[in-house]
C-alpha cells in the first residue's frame, strides 16, 4: 500500500514536472494551442478603400461640410449628394473626414486616427433621387467595366447648422474599413 502511494506521488510529481517543464499538456491546453488562428485579412479580402491621414490636405480646399440654415432644401441634398457620389471615385480630393458625422467619429474613436473608408468602384452616375424626408437619397451607379448598374443610398443628418453623411454600420472589426452608405447593392435588370 506504501509502494501504490509512493507510485501514485512520483506519477503525479512527473506529470506536473512535465507539464511545468511544457512537455505535457492537458487536453484543454493542447485543443486551444492547436485551434486555427484566424488568418489576417488580405488586400483581396478587403473592399476598395482608402487611408485617410488625420492631417492629410486635399487636393480641393472645399472647406468644411455644408453650412444649413434652417432646415435642407432639396437643391441643397442634391448638391451636397452629387458632390459625394463624384468625390467618393477620387479619394484624397476632399477631406473626407469632414462630411461624415462628427458624433459618428467620436462614436468610433476616428475623430484623431486614420479614416478608412470603403470607396465607390463605380464609373459614373446614371441617376440620383432625394425621398421625402430630405436626408435619404437614392443613387444609380454604372458599374465598373460597364457590366450593368448599381444602387447606393446614403443618409444625410443635419449637426450644429451642417451637413453630414451618417454611415449606418460601426467600422469593421477587423479591417477598420467602413462603409460611408447604408446599402449598395446590384441592380438585376430583366428582360
């Protein structure tokens, strides 16, 4: 009976000594050091985006978002709308940072960081329509390569007397990127 416990001591002093020493693992330990880690995105995973410096200078002083007195009209949405959907092909023309809500960057803590946004692929604008609210506006892209049409919507909120774009979406947990639109999706056309 000496002999088991003495066994029984050494046996557990080993297993211990080992797994001190990394030789041994537990099955629990060995099922978390062998679970895949997941691989970082690569630039082929990622949407067209583009890094946006906190002190980066445009290449167009077009000055802060756009001033409102009272509340939008729809010629205002609509300049304002097409301003965005021109500027959004050509990133680094206007500070981007300064259309999107200011509560939207402090939210998410970009107010000071890199801007990363997703950026439009799209070769021109076919059509655009401001709804009834005056803060909604409905695009019709041509896609890139000519191979049919695409929708964006984007939500303008008026902040302290200006204009901004309020994305939708937090930015990606991941990448970063955000998506400056609440939806863009394919246009399928049947005939």
């Amino acid at each position: 009976m000496i002999m088991t416990r003495i066994k029984s001591v050494l046996t557990a002093v080993q297993v211990i000594g080992l797994a001190g020493a990394g030789l041994f693992m537990s099955p629990v330990a060995m099922a978390q050091a062998e679970a895949p880690k997941q691989p970082p995105a690569k630039e082929a995973d990622k949407p067209p985006h583009f890094v946006e410096k906190p002190d980066m200078k445009p290449q167009l002083d077009t000055g802060p978002s756009y001033k409102i007195v009272g509340e939008p009209t729809e010629e205002q949405i609509l300049v304002a709308s097409k301003t965005f959907i021109a500027d959004i092909r050509d990133p680094g023309k206007v500070r981007f940072r300064e259309l999107i809500d200011p509560r939207y960057l402090k939210k998410y803590g970009l107010t000071d960081r890199d801007l990363i946004y997703e950026i439009g692929d799209h070769v021109g604008l076919e059509n655009y329509h401001v709804a009834d609210d005056l803060r909604t506006v409905l695009f019709v892209v041509q896609s890139k390569g000519g191979t049919g049409r695409e929708l964006i919507i984007v939500r303008w909120v008026l902040y302290d007397g200006h204009l901004y774009l309020s994305p939708e979406k937090a930015p990606d947990p991941v990448t970063g990127i955000f998506r400056p639109w609440i939806l863009q999706a394919k246009l399928i056309e049947r005939k």
